[in-house]
C-alpha cells in the first residue's frame, strides 16, 4: 500500500515541486492551501507524513501543527515543518508544538526526499 503524503503550503509551486518529487518515489499525494483545510484534510486522510508550511494564509502553520498533535487519531503522523523561516526562535518554536523535523526552504531536492522516505520507511 503506497504512503500517504498531506502537503499543506499555500505556494502553488512550492507545493507543485514537493509533490512532483514525492510522487516520482510513488508515494500518494494530497495538497491542501490553507490552515483549516489542511487540519480537516489531515483528519479524513490520515497522512503518515505531513509536509507543513508556517506562512499559511489563515492560520500559522505553528497552530496547524499543534492542532494536529492534539488529534488522536494521528499520533502516529509525521510532520515536517517545511519553511522560509530560518531563525532559531521559529525554529525552537516549531519543535516546542510537535514537529517531527524542520528543513529551510529551498531545501535540496535529495535531502528532501531522503529525509521523507526515512521517516516513511521507504528505501
């Protein structure tokens, strides 16, 4: 059964060039631009990874994560903070509300998809 990968980023092009690479691997991909979508996305598909932007245009990507942390139903979810942001405070912050990892945009496509395929158990 392939994995589950839930991007949640409001760049359509962000998001267009991580699930391009991520589906190559054959991993299922969704996109989700916003937030509130992204939580209620989350909840119906039950991602085993989730790629999290923390510029989101509703909510920060900093409440999305904890609010998917609370959810029961994925303690087992991944979530890979996937951010512009690159000092030490935001990125403290995003491992204090339960981020699994924290990679700077633009990351390097083969980091990126090494990391993900590590934390998804796919050699």
């Amino acid at each position: 059964m392939p994995k589950k990968v839930l991007i949640i980023e409001d760049s359509a092009t962000d998001a267009a060039i991580v699930k391009e690479l991520l589906e190559k691997e054959g991993i299922k991909v969704e996109v989700s631009v916003s937030g509130k979508d992204g939580v209620e996305k989350a909840l119906s598909l039950a991602p085993d990874l989730i790629v999290l932007d923390i510029l989101l245009p509703d909510i920060s990507g900093f409440d999305v994560c904890a609010k998917l942390k609370e959810k029961a139903s994925l303690t087992g979810t991944i979530v890979v903070v996937l951010s512009v942001k690159d000092n030490i405070e935001d990125i403290t912050r995003a491992f204090h509300v339960g981020a699994d990892d924290y990679i700077i945009k633009p990351p390097l496509p083969e980091l990126l998809i090494r990391k993900i395929k590590l934390y998804l158990g796919i050699r």
